[in-house]
C-alpha cells in the first residue's frame, strides 16, 4: 500500500482528525512528527499503539473496504 501523501492531503487529515479528537491541528502535527501517541489521549493511544505495533492489524484494518472509503474520502479521492 502506498501512503505517500501530499501535503494537501496531509492537511486534509490533520484537520479532521483535530476536529474529531478537539485536539489543535499544531499538536497533532507536532506529535506526528515526534511519534507522541500521547497526544491521544487515555482511550485513543491503546489502540492507535495496537495498530503502531501491529503491521498485520494494521493492514487489515486500511484493507476494509470502509475504512478505505473513508481515508479516501479524508484525503480527496472520492
């Protein structure tokens, strides 16, 4: 799977994941860049860590149809 984004479609994602978490878009930023899942919080880093952790869980859950609706409709693609 390619995740080369552009900055636009990074854009895209920070800016909805900070709406959704209520998190500034420059935390999130920030985190990203430092690989800080604490930023998320005590009930989204576990599982944010689970997938970090698994590159199995982490395929299946970008292979499900759903989920990838979703993430291409965050980054512009439908």
């Amino acid at each position: 799977m390619d995740f080369n984004l552009t900055p636009e479609q990074q854009n895209t994602i920070l800016d909805a994941a900070s709406k959704k978490l209520g998190i500034s878009r420059e935390r999130l930023e920030n985190a990203a860049k430092k690989g800080d899942l604490g930023v998320f919080g005590n009930i989204a880093a576990p599982k944010v860590q689970h997938y970090a952790n698994s590159p199995q869980e982490l395929e299946r859950f970008l292979s499900d149809p759903k989920n990838q609706a979703i993430i291409k409709k965050l980054i512009g693609g439908g």
